[in-house]
C-alpha cells in the first residue's frame, strides 16, 4: 500500500512541478521541490496618513482662529529651549500658508 501512495504522490509532485505558474519548479539532489519565497511587500497606509495630516493643519487652523495669531505666534516664541523636542515642536506648529487659509475659510462656518 505504501508503494501504491508514493507512486501517486510522485505523480502529483510531477504535475505540480508541469503546471506551476512561474514554471517548472526546481528539485533538489532529494527530489524535493524547492520553492522560491519572496520578501513581504511593504504597504503604507496612504489613505491614513493624508487623514492624519489633515486632521493636523485644521486643528492648528482651529487653535489659530481660538486665540488669534499673534498670541500663537507669542505662545510659540515661549517654547525656546535646548530640547530637540521643543524646536521640533516649535517648527510643527509654525503657522504655515495653508493653517492660515484653513482658519479664514473657517472663520464664517465658526462665527468669528
């Protein structure tokens, strides 16, 4: 009986080996068919990251429109200080063009 499922076995690894999308598959000194793997390809999360970076701009336009910019601008020159974080921080929050065209395109919809 085992002679009878090896044969078949070997049948199935031959047709396999026939019909194999990327062509026939190589064999080692064994006889056993050895696959190709590749690596995993990276996908990001676009759709996540244009949301994440919007939500970002309105919510500085909506701090700016808050409290007005020049006290933004006076809260962020207090944020002077030798830690990475803070000039990081610092350079984020400037407002940029499209904070300040965000927070008058707002500005009727708030009421301000």
């Amino acid at each position: 009986m085992a002679g009878k499922n090896l044969s078949e076995f070997n049948r199935r690894v031959k047709h396999y080996a026939k019909t194999h999308k990327d062509g026939p598959v190589p064999v080692d000194a064994y006889g056993k068919p050895v696959y190709k793997t590749r690596m995993p390809r990276l996908r990001l999360p676009w759709g996540a990251m244009v949301m994440v970076l919007t939500l970002a701009f309105a919510l500085k336009a909506f701090i700016v429109l808050r409290i007005g910019e020049d006290q933004y601008r006076n809260r962020l020159a207090a944020l002077d200080g030798p830690g990475f974080g803070k000039r990081v921080g610092k350079f984020v929050m400037q407002p940029d063009p499209l904070t300040l065209k965000l927070r008058d395109l707002a500005r009727p919809i708030i009421g301000q």
